[in-house]
C-alpha cells in the first residue's frame, strides 16, 4: 500500500488523466495533483495517483554524505 | 553490481566505525521495512545499531474496531465493497473481507480510489462503500475522488474514512521512555506530501535524528549513516536524502485538498490506542459521504485477536519472531494479525526474508 513506483507520461487525455509506463506496463492514472506534467515527465504513482514529478539531480546534502563516507573509509585504508 | 558493492562496503565499513554507542533506529514505512530486508542489509549493521520496524504499515495500524466495521459494512444487503487488497484478508473478530466475500457478499479489490467512484457510476443500483485507509500519501487520492463525488451528486458512492496522520504518532512513539529512539528513518512517499517542516519537532523537542530517504539499499544505508553522524555530532535534525522526490515544501495542492475535505480528529491506532488528533476526519461538508453515518455503523473498541503481538510489533517493542504465535500459529498462509497480512508487515516481512540462507553482499 506504500508502495510508489516511478512511471513516465506518454499520453495526457486531460487535466486529470494519463497514460504512464512503468517498464513495458502502461496504466491510465490519475494527475490532478501534479499539475503541469508533460509527455516524457516521470512521476511517483502511488495508489492510480501521480503523487510528485521525480527530479534527476541528486541532493548535495547526498554529495556531502558521501564525502563524509570516504573520509571515514580513508582513515581505514591508513 | 560490482560498482554498487563496492559502494554498500564503503558504506557498511563508515557505518561500523562511526557507530562507537548503542544506537536504537526506527523505520516508519512498510517500503523500507521490505527494502532492508529484500535487500539483506541488517546483516552488514554493526552489533550495536538496533534498527526496529515502526507503525509504517498503513493496514497494519488499522485498529481492531475499524475492521470489524468494515467487515459488517460488507453484510448490508446492496452495499458493495470497494478497498484495497492487503485488507481483505486481515481477520476481524469475527470474520474478514474475504470470508465475507466467499460467502457471496460484494467486495471488490480496487488499487485506486478512482476506481471505487468508477464502480458507483457504473453500477447505480449498488450502494458503494470505499474503504479508505492510508496515511498523507493515500489521503489526497481519496479527498480528489471525494470532491469528484460530490460534484457529481454521487449518492451511491460512500466512503468509510480510516485515514490516519503520521506526524502524531511518530510524536506518542517519540515521547514514549521505553521505546527510546535515537533516530528516526522518515517515510519517504509521506514525505513527498507533507515536506520537511512536520517533522522538526522531532529534533527539535526530542533531540531525534532524522533523514527522509530513498528506497535502495544505497539509500538506506546513507540515511543511516546521516542519522548516526547527527548523534555523534549531538546536531540531531530533519535530513533530506531523497531530494528526487521530497521538497521541502512537500506537494502543497495535495496538502490542499486533504485540507479542504478531512479535519484532524482523534483516532485509534493498533496497539498505540487512541491518540488525540492523529486521524483526518470528513468535514461537516461532505458527511452525506460517510458510509458510517449512512449505513448507521459504529466504530466500537474491540481486542485484537488472543495472543497476537501486532500492537507490540508496530511500538518497536517486540520482534516478529518473539511473539508466541509466530510461524507456527500465525504465517502468511494463515495470518492472525494484519503485521503477517500486509506485504509490508513488519512479520510478513521476517517470515518471508529471516530464514537464514547467504545474503547478497556478502561475496
């Protein structure tokens, strides 16, 4: 039920309508509220709703972290 | 693979040295509660890192009572039930979803509340009950169908309203001593609704560490590192690792639209009793909705069933497998508690993965 899995928008019908793929599987959801989308758009659907459109770029709060990670294992490597 | 191996080795390895105290970590999403499993990775934790399963299972928190409602809505003569699938095999006191559906009565798996309305105009002479349950990631799909209903003057479409928020009971679980967290794993589809600022108070006025995080095993194994690093620092705060889909703000239409239709009232959680404010009530505005007020059923207190431990399970103060009914009496083949029912129940999720066997990070 948590469960929300990345689909990309081929078809919008309207302002509340799609078709979205997820791997070769196409469904017809819901996108009243992610307003805006475009064909090529990749949300999060959860439960038949796009719930968020996904971004690309990683956080730079995840670049620090890693940073930080690779210090930790560098003082292993001494 | 091999990329990534190396990735989760560095990662295990930072963890295992900055991890120098007992640290007590809990994970409040069913996805997670699945992905850390699947994924094998408590094995790569150091001894003293206990990560424990929270209320993070929408199905799972569904209390007794709310069941056994559900399950008597399904005996009224023309009503059809419409709710997702992991409910329909969780046992209420009497009967469940399924057996009421064997024994000819209407209820329908759907896995979108637009589908529950679908079946209402397609089908007038039929009284629809969708039963909603979920947390701010489930709520606003069922506000949008609520006020489409409406719009239409929808009479034949209903809905027995469960929705619960998260950010009240992560609030009991934080002030309860004997649970004790230290850090907190966020969930991540919740997050993409509600953003950062719910959370601060955890930090803030408990001194929890935080991070919001992704699903793959990198991602966890970065979230706890995140919320280890706070603790060793003594900056506990609200981390954001899961910027692809969370902002800040969160999805505020959707917010909006939870907003418009539910107000905050008290609810009953599984083994957390009733906690003041923790559920979203329908407004006045849409009552002629609520299939309780239709249907004139009530939500009664009723136990949870002899010997399951699922209100132990969903507080982090019991392992799956300490219960006594674990595996023996209570499997997914025959469950007894809603935690062995849903795919994302913390013991469905340790019956299925903790039975032993090599683990893939490991070679």
């Amino acid at each position: 039920m948590c469960l929300a899995i990345p689909h990309r928008i081929i078809r919008l019908f309207d302002d509340k309508r799609a078709l979205a793929s997820a791997g070769a599987v196409e469904t017809e959801i819901r996108v009243d509220l992610v307003p805006g989308l475009e064909i090529g758009d990749v949300v999060l659907v959860h439960a038949g709703f796009a719930i968020e459109r996904l971004r690309e770029e990683q956080g730079q709060e995840i670049e620090a972290l890693w940073e930080e990670v690779r210090r930790m294992a560098g003082i292993v490597h001494e | 693979m091999n990329e990534t191996r190396e990735r989760i080795a560095l990662l295990s390895k930072a963890l295992d040295l900055m991890t120098d105290r007992p640290i007590r970590v809990m994970e409040v999403c069913g996805t997670h509660t699945v992905s850390i499993f699947r994924q094998g990775l408590r094995s790569l934790f150091p001894p003293s890192l206990e990560l424990v399963s929270g209320p993070g299972c929408p199905v799972c928190v569904t209390d007794q009572g709310e069941i056994d409602a559900a399950v008597s809505l399904a005996g009224i003569k023309g009503v059809t039930v419409a709710t997702y699938g992991d409910m329909l095999r969780v046992p209420g006191s009497g009967s469940s979803l399924v057996n009421e559906r064997a024994l000819g009565r209407d209820v329908r798996v759907i896995t979108s509340a637009d589908q529950a309305l679908e079946i209402a105009r397609n089908e007038k002479t039929r009284l629809v009950v969708f039963v909603a349950v979920g947390f701010e990631t489930t709520a606003p799909s069922t506000a949008s169908v609520i006020l489409d209903a409406h719009r239409e003057g929808r009479g034949n479409f209903t809905v027995l309203n469960l929705h619960k928020a998260v950010p009240p009971v992560l609030e009991a679980l934080a002030s309860d001593k004997n649970i004790a967290l230290d850090a907190l794993l966020l969930p991540g589809h919740v997050s993409v609704i509600l953003g950062l600022s719910p959370y601060r108070f955890l930090p803030e006025d408990h001194g929890i560490a935080c991070a919001v995080a992704g699903f793959g095993a990198e991602d966890i194994m970065l979230a706890l590192v995140e919320v280890v690093r706070q603790i060793r620092e003594g900056r506990p705060r609200v981390a954001s690792l899961y910027s692809q889909a969370v902002r800040e703000e969160g999805n505020c239409l959707a917010r909006d639209l939870i907003d418009r239709v539910f107000e905050p009232c008290d609810s009953s959680w599984r083994g957390l009793g009733n906690l003041p404010l923790s559920g979203y009530g329908l407004r006045e505005e849409y009552s002629s909705i609520d299939a309780l007020k239709r249907l004139e059923i009530s939500i009664n207190d009723t136990s949870p069933p002899s010997g399951c431990s699922c209100g132990e399970v969903l507080k982090g103060k019991m392992l799956p497998r300490e219960c006594a009914l674990f595996g023996r009496l209570c499997n997914p083949s025959h469950p007894v508690g809603p935690c062995m029912v849903s795919s994302e129940g913390s013991c469905a999720a340790h019956f299925r993965f903790s039975r032993g066997g090599d683990h893939p990070w490991k070679h």
